[in-house]
C-alpha cells in the first residue's frame, strides 16, 4: 500500500478504485440509487434542481438527434443560442446520452449523471493524492472528505458543482508534466540524444493530457475550469522555481500545449456565450460578487449530521449563505500535515504543503469577494465577467486542505505495525464518511405530468405557452417546471428561466401575467403560440375566475385535451 511518492496508479488499481467510488457514491447520496428513475430535487420551490433535469435531458437528447442545435434550447421562443444563458453542462448531458436514450427518462438521465459526477470526483482526488502521498490507504480514506465535502453536498440541485473531479486531475497532471521536465533537464540527465528526444516528447504528451483534463472540466463547470486554469498557471510558476525549470525548454513546451489545446477545445463552445453577451449585454458585477462572497460564518456552516452544533455559531457570526466547512477530518489531519511536512518532511514533502497551503491561502482570500481586494483583481481577468460566486473558491480550500492531510495519514500509516494498517486505515475511511455524512438525504419524487402532455408530443411542431404565466422577477423561477414538464415533449416555449432574462421576456411576462385578456393574446400572436396550457390546479383559489375570464376567447380555442389539472388548447385564430 505505500510506493515512493510520483508513483502512478495500475489499471487494476484504478478499475478498484473506480468501484470505491461508485460504492461511495451510492452511499452518500442514499436513498437516491433506490429510485433513480424517479426520485430528485423537483419541488415547485427547487428551480435550479428542475432546471438541472431538464438541461441534461435536453443536451443528452438533442446532441444525438439534432446536435446542429444543440444551443437552440426549447425556452424564451423566438431566442436562439438559450442554452447559453446559463450553464450549458455539455459534459454532462454527453455522459447522459446512453441513460437518456435507453429509457427516455429524465429523472434516471439525471441521477446517473450524478453518480458518475461523485465517482469521479473521488477518483480524481484519489489519483491526485495518491501520486502525492504515495499510500493508497491514505488517499483512499481523504478523498472522501473531497468528493462529498459539505460544500458540494449542499448543492445537489446544480448539477455542474458536483463535477469537481477534474481540478485534483489537472494537478496531477501538472505534477506529472514537472517531474518529467526535471528527469530530461540537462542537469539531470547525460543520456543520448535520442533519449532525451524520447523523454521531451512524454512530456509534450503529459501537456497534451493536462490541456484535455483542463478543458473536460470547463466543459463540465465553467467556474471548476477557471479555478482549474488559475491553480494550474500559479503552481507551475510555484514548481518553476522549487525544480529550478526556468530554463527547461520541455517544461514551458509542455505547458504551452496544454494551454492551446484547452483553449481550442473549449472555444467551439464558448462563442455562444460570447454571442449572448454580445447580443444581451450581460455580464456580471462586482456588485454581484459582493452578494455571493464568502462571510466568516459560512466557513462554520455544514450540513453534515456531525457538524449541527457548529451552525448556532455560525449564525451568531453572520448570515448563511453558502456552505463552506471543510469538515473536522480534513482540518486536524491537513494542520498536521502541514506541521510534519515543514519540521521532519522530505524535500518533496515541504514542496508539496507550501505548494498547497500557498493555494489554499489564496482562494481562501479570494471566497471573500471584492472587499477582501484579491478578487478586484481577478476580476479583470477573461471570462471572470460570466462568474458571479466568488464563495466557490471554498472548494478549493479543501483540497488544500486534504493534501497536507494524506500526507499526514500517511506517516501515521506508516509508523503503524504493518498488521494494524489496513484496519487503522478503514477506520480513517469510516471517520471521514461519518465527519461529512448528510445521508438519508430527503430526495422527492417525480411529479405526474398532467395526461395532455402525452397529446402535445405527438402533435405537430408548434410554439406552445404555459399559464400562470408568471411576470414578476421574483416568480420567474416558477417557469422551470414547465421547462421540467417539456421533457415529455420538447416543444418550443416561451417561458423560460435561465441565469440570463431576455429584456423582451421580461417585458411580454408582465402582460402575459393577467392571461386571459385582449392584450395577452396579441402579445401570444406576435410570438406565433400555436398551443395553451392551462394549469387549472396552479391558480391556486382562482380557477373560477380564469374560467370565466377565458370565456370570451373559447371561439378562438380548440380544446385538444384536458384533465382536472390541465386544458391544452390550440389556438385556430387570433381575436
């Protein structure tokens, strides 16, 4: 279990510890893995979980059978490119296609997504810390505490914020990528040529992966591939100076590569925003980042079982707002570690927690947003103008944090009698998961669509408009489950929730609010609305009244089908 510290993990090794982390995933989202097909984050209330469901679903779908419109989400009709106003999770929705096209389910789409986003982020930590700690005990035991820290876990309605995986895999590849360049520096090598030409074309190969892992991850969370890109280009200055590789013409060679190719992987992609942006003129503040900056007392909140009673702490602090600490585990381990590496660690060690704590020091700064200073600067960076969320860098805080921590599990490990290491390390395991645990989580069940949807996927193509047609900015979210309802047909709507609101949304959803009247349905005609949904059950003590109020517009309406919950109506002319 312990190997020099640069030692990669085997395929056998890789493939168990595959299996670990889907074991851990369905254990720490459980009871999820029990209904998959039918349990998630779909309370009225949950937009952004709605919203998750069904933006895998429709990139699942759309980028097999329509992948020329992949953009050209069904929301905000006429809009084009709507899937670029907001996350567009094409990492995910790719990982969906098989689930989605295998059973058409969305819910089940969704939750393996899931799963694999888990699993993946405990095999990333895992191979990260591994290479690092060089014990697989050690890093089996404090990735757990990475891939389901409270933070990730307190946002399981957003499905990119659990695809962290790809920032330890980045690392690792950066580690990999220097300790190559030092093996075929001239100062460490009196090889042939051609041995060198050999050892400089491994590492061009290891930039080639780091570029790859850089964009996968941006791919996956636009917000984890800055983060991933910012840490990458701060340690490789960091390992430029401790490896002395100023002048190591295959290290900045190498690194160069990585950064077209995550660059030209990722731009396809990128020019939707960029079109939006231009188009919309949206783009964040400094006044946004203010509002979503870390306090003290988020860094005190937890939704793990463990951690109730720091929370009446952390609410005498400050509000709460975002889910920040790291856990208890993770914290005394990465001190330690810290200590151990500076006083009794070897070279590589020390290199290793300043490394690290220099980066955890740093993101710490950051979470604190635009009053701390750090992120003034930052902030002028590119595509710093799409990020809102600055208490996000508190991810990268535990990985800093577990580094140092597998590093110090692992000398614990290693001054044990060799027959007590494997029980000292499932208890490591066990202590982790009971430090972080959130588990049973209360997950709700799929809603029953309303039985004219089945109609409505069959019908012709048509522009289709739902009511209650919510027009106050405050009630926008509510138009994600119609979005979550569309699923089962994929008409194109014009309601819509995103990040971004287009100005002429806005501007027809406080006419369309006082559905039905004149003026409602002359803004329906300028839109081309071939179908009305009427959710009777959502005007909540209103029915009556709108069913009286539609009276004068039935000669204009066909009523295609209906339930006690829904009317579907085709409109066969405009009064």
């Amino acid at each position: 279990m312990q190997d020099a510290s640069g030692t990669i993990a085997r395929p056998r090794e890789l493939l168990l510890a595959s299996l670990a982390a889907l074991a851990l995933a369905i254990l720490m989202t459980w009871p999820l893995a029990s209904g998959l097909g039918h349990l998630g984050r779909t309370l009225s209330a949950d937009a952004d979980g709605q919203f998750s469901i069904w933006n895998i679903a429709w990139v699942a779908r759309t980028i097999v059978a329509d992948p020329a419109h992949l953009f050209d989400a069904n929301i905000f009709y006429p809009h084009r490119t709507t899937l670029a106003y907001s996350e567009a999770n094409l990492l995910e929705g790719a990982l969906g296609v098989i689930p989605y096209w295998l059973s058409r389910n969305p819910w089940l789409t969704l939750n393996v997504v899931m799963l694999i986003g888990f699993a993946s982020a405990y095999v990333g930590a895992y191979l990260l810390l591994r290479y690092l700690s060089g014990d697989r005990r050690a890093a089996a035991a404090v990735a757990v505490v990475y891939a389901f820290c409270p933070y990730v876990m307190s946002h399981l309605s957003h499905i990119q914020l659990i695809y962290t995986g790809g920032i330890p895999l980045s690392m690792l590849m950066l580690h990999r990528l220097a300790d190559e360049a030092v093996r075929v520096s001239p100062e460490a090598t009196n090889d042939a040529p051609d041995v060198v030409a050999s050892a400089f074309g491994r590492t061009a190969r290891r930039g080639l992966a780091l570029g790859v892992v850089l964009a996968a991850q941006g791919l996956a969370c636009a917000y984890y591939g800055i983060f991933s890109g910012l840490m990458v280009g701060c340690a490789s200055l960091v390992l430029a100076v401790t490896r002395s590789l100023w002048k190591s013409r295959a290290y900045w060679v190498a690194l160069a590569i990585g950064a077209v190719t995550s660059m030209g992987l990722v731009l396809p992609f990128f020019l939707p925003y960029l079109r939006v942006q231009a188009e919309s003129g949206f783009s964040r503040t400094l006044d946004d980042a203010v509002r979503n900056s870390a306090e003290v007392s988020n860094y005190l909140a937890s939704a793990a079982r463990s951690h109730a009673w720091l929370l009446d702490l952390a609410r005498r602090l400050g509000p709460i707002h975002e889910v920040l600490f790291p856990g208890l585990f993770v914290i005394v381990l990465g001190i330690a570690g810290v200590v151990l590496a500076l006083r009794r660690g070897t070279p590589r060690e020390r290199e290793t927690v300043v490394l690290y704590a220099g980066l955890g020091l740093t993101a710490l700064w950051a979470s604190f947003g635009p009053a701390a200073g750090l992120y003034r600067i930052l902030f002028h960076l590119p595509a710093f103008s799409f990020l809102r969320a600055p208490a996000r860098f508190g991810l990268i805080v535990v990985l800093a944090l577990a580094v140092p921590a597998s590093l110090a599990l692992a000398r614990t490990l290693r001054a044990l009698p060799a027959r007590r290491r494997g029980g000292a390390a499932v208890l490591a395991v066990a202590l982790a998961i009971a430090d972080i645990t959130v588990i049973p989580i209360h997950w709700y069940r799929a809603p029953d669509l309303p039985s004219p949807y089945a109609l409505l996927a069959k019908s012709p193509r048509g522009v289709l408009a739902e009511f209650p047609f919510y027009g106050e900015r405050v009630a926008f979210p509510l138009h994600a489950q119609y979005m979550l309802f569309s699923t089962s047909h994929w008409m194109p709507m014009v309601n819509g929730y995103s990040d971004v609101i287009p100005l002429d949304f806005r501007q027809a959803a406080a006419v369309l609010d006082s559905f039905p009247s004149r003026d409602t349905f002359l803004v329906l005609a300028r839109h081309r609305v071939r179908y009305i949904a009427v959710h009777w059950d959502m005007y909540v003590g209103r029915q009556e009244e709108i069913r009286q109020r539609l009276q004068p517009f039935l000669a204009n309406l066909q009523v295609l089908s209906g339930d006690n919950r829904m009317t579907l109506y085709e409109v066969v002319r405009y009064p």
